[in-house]
C-alpha cells in the first residue's frame, strides 16, 4: 500500500502496471474484431479493386501497444487509382452543386479537392466517383470523397450478406444498422467480449510523408505562425465533407513516436497512463466533446519538441508532468495547433460536438495539482499527503493569453514545471531562459494584480 511521500515515484509506476495488466487480453479481442472485418473487406477488394484491405495496419497496432480504451476503432481502407497525375489542391476556382448536397468553396486549411488534370479526363469520364468541371476551370473535375463513400456503403452491405451466407462470420458479429444514415462516416458495430465496438471505416489514399517528417520535426518558431511548409502533396487524406477531402496525419505521428523512448524515457508511458486517466476521470459533459486518443499524440509531439534532453523524461512523474503543462496551455487557448500543419486546431474538427474547454481544463488542472488522487488503483490503497497546490499566480501564469506565440516555447513551460517542482534539469543555458522568460511573466502577472 502507499503510504509515505517516499513512495512518490512509484505510485505512478504502479497505476500504470495496473493499466498494463489486462492490456494483451483487450488487444486480443480487439484482433478478433479485425479479423471479422478483413474478412468483409477481402470481399468489398474482390467487388471493386479501387478499395484494398491493409492487413498490416502498422501505426494502428503501434497504437495498441499506447491505448489503454477500446471504445471505437478505426479502419482504414486505402484507395487505389491508376492515375499518378491526380493532384491535391486546397481551393476550387469554380463552385458546383452536385448530387444534390450543398457545397461551400470557402478554402479551409485541412481539407482539400482531389483533382484530375484535363490531360487524364479521358481515364475518368463516366467513373462513378468523377465529377466533371466546366472546361473554363484549370482541372477536368474532382474525385468526389462523397461518391467514393457511397459507392464503398454499398459494397460492405453487400459484402456482408455475402460472408454470412457463406458462414465466413457468424450470425450477430456485424450490425450493420448505422450504414443506413448519410454522412461523412461508414460505421459498423461489431460483437465484442465486452460490451459492442464501434468501428469506422474510412477510405484513405497515401501520400508520400518523408518531406512532411522532415518539415514537422525541425520546425522552430513560434505557435501559432506556420512554419512548416508542408504541402498537401505530402499527406494522406480521407474522406471529409463531401466535395472535400482531409488531411490525414495518423502515419507521420506513429513514425515520429514508434521510436521516441529509444533512449529509455518514458515519453509513451506518460501517454499511456493519461490516456487511461483520459478515459476515467476527463469525461466531457454531456453532448460534448472530450479529449482524444490523437489529440494527445498531438500533444506529446509538442512536448517532445519543448522538451527535446533525454533528462527531461528520465522518470515517469517528470514526463507525465511535460504532457500535461503544454495539455492545459493548449486547453487555455482553445486550441491545440496540429504539429504538422499549425493553422489547423484539433478542437475545432468539423461535424463534431462542440469541445467541453472549461470541464476539461478544470479536471486536468485538478490532476496537474493532486495527482495522487486520481493514482489510486485500489480504495484500500493509502495516497501519500498531498505534495503540491496551484496557487493563483500558476493560474495566472497558464491562462496568459498569447496572439503572438510569446509564451509557445521551452523557457515559459520549464517555468510552469519548476513552480510544479518537477524541473530537475541542470542546464545552464535553459536556466537562464527561464529567468529571463520568469522576470518578464512576472511582471505581466503582477501588473494584472495577482501577486506571487
């Protein structure tokens, strides 16, 4: 049992061996469910060749190893077109209607048109997934994510009669009910040991990411301006609304994360047991959105970009401690700037529940005060006292509003983490940014009336 201050670093090490315990058995249910559903898209992939089943699935099962919370799952199907010369481009230089749905041509960073030049028009006219433009427009048409979606619902309903006919699954493994309603998502319901999962399947055409990686890591200016220069060449999209398409970003975090504690860190365990807290104790409100599974690879990427010393995750407190400060700056902002594209907030998603800020803010900020209440695994476990308290000039100082990416840097966060007491970096040069960083926040809180 935990009993003494003493024991501090190892009440973490302990909740995350007991997030850890049932961990391969959860894996192992959700690989049943896979399997269930390679078998119906082998059939959706013998139907239409444009759809091709991964069975690799590399940077989902690097998620596996992460996750501790199965609720929804998602599988991607990648698209296969015999045309090189299809372009993304982020704007439309002439609006259309078509099938009926609105369309809206206002540029948006995220998403994006998949074009098709007027020297392949012949390869698509007539496709059931084309739409043709007005020959004053620069391209022939758009592959239209809407009609890639609908084509795709209707060969997984056929699929799945087809595998249950033949008893390749049995009866009640798939529900197939959500498949009737319109919209951006193709979702299925499988049985599980536990209790249904909800499985989303998404159409996804790769793109090269080397140029995206390189761009992303090394970036060095401040939030929010962009700096990364990433083009949409170098991204896989997927299916948004339905004339555009999105940006995806899932392979490039998994390729920047796969190996990040190669040096012994703790980095992915600190991910690990605040995806567990995540999902125990950050619940949002009601018919409102929460933080995500990918939200907070987002924000360890950010962390890791703070925080780059090796000594900054030596031990799993300090870790948990660097995810969680840069959490509750982006929380106080209202935005968590993607890594690789920064115009793009995480919390404004489109067709999504409007974000629960100020819920979420106040539980992770009651986590980053008391940790230990939310450690325990057990009642009979005793916590040790409490060791910390955010005093009113930390919560002045991580609700510093910030248009110019002033306080979007190491100096401001090493600052948050030493008032948490968990520093412990003996770097001279760091240090001295943080004085400089402390005198200048200082005297801004201070003016504002709040003193230390």
């Amino acid at each position: 049992m935990w009993s003494s201050n003493s024991d501090r670093l190892g009440w973490y090490q302990r909740y995350l061996s007991g997030i850890k315990a049932y961990h391969d058995m959860k894996v192992i249910d959700i690989q049943k469910c896979e399997d269930i559903l390679f078998t119906i898209l082998d059939r959706v992939q013998q139907q239409d060749y444009r759809f091709q089943v991964d069975y690799s699935r590399a940077h989902a099962c690097f998620d596996y190893t992460i996750r501790t919370q199965f609720d929804e799952l998602d599988m991607e199907v990648c698209l296969w077109f015999n045309d090189l010369s299809l372009r993304v481009e982020e704007s439309c230089d002439t609006p259309y209607i078509a099938d009926g749905i609105s369309h809206q041509a206002v540029p948006k960073k995220g998403v994006a048109y998949l074009t098709v030049p007027k020297e392949s028009e012949s390869k698509w006219t007539g496709s059931d997934i084309f739409h043709p433009l007005p020959e004053s427009s620069q391209c022939c048409g758009h592959i239209v994510p809407g009609r890639v979606i609908n084509v795709l619902k209707e060969l997984l309903k056929g699929a799945i009669v087809y595998c249950q006919q033949n008893n390749f699954i049995n009866p009640g493994d798939v529900n197939a009910f959500l498949l009737n309603f319109d919209g951006p998502r193709l979702t299925l319901v499988l049985r599980n040991v536990t209790k249904p999962l909800r499985v989303n399947i998404i159409p996804v055409l790769r793109r090269a990411t080397a140029k995206l990686l390189e761009n992303g890591f090394q970036n060095g200016h401040s939030f929010p301006e962009t700096t990364s220069q990433t083009t949409p060449e170098n991204l896989d999209i997927s299916n948004g609304t339905y004339y555009r398409w999105r940006f995806c970003f899932e392979r490039p975090m998994w390729k920047l994360l796969e190996k990040a504690d190669a040096d012994g860190g703790h980095r992915l365990d600190s991910l690990c047991l605040l995806d567990r807290i995540k999902t125990d104790h950050w619940l949002p409100g009601e018919h409102k959105r929460g933080i995500t599974f990918n939200m907070l690879k987002m924000v360890l990427l950010w962390a890791m970009k703070f925080f780059p010393a090796p000594e900054d995750w030596i031990d799993l407190e300090s870790s948990v401690y660097r995810v969680v400060v840069v959490l509750l700056r982006c929380l106080a902002l209202q935005n968590l700037p993607n890594y690789f594209m920064h115009e793009i907030n995480l919390f404004q998603e489109d067709f999504q529940a409007q974000f629960d800020f100020q819920a979420i803010y106040e539980k992770v900020e009651q986590f980053a005060d008391t940790p230990e209440k939310f450690l325990q695994i057990h009642l009979t476990h005793l916590l040790p006292a409490p060791r910390q308290h955010i005093d009113s000039y930390l919560k002045m100082l991580l609700q510093i509003q910030d248009n110019e990416g002033l306080y979007w840097n190491t100096a401001y966060f090493d600052i948050i983490l030493n008032k948490f007491q968990v520093y412990h970096v003996p770097d001279a040069d760091r240090i001295g940014a943080m004085q400089l960083a402390w005198a200048k926040t200082t005297k801004l809180v201070t003016d504002e009336g709040c003193s230390s």
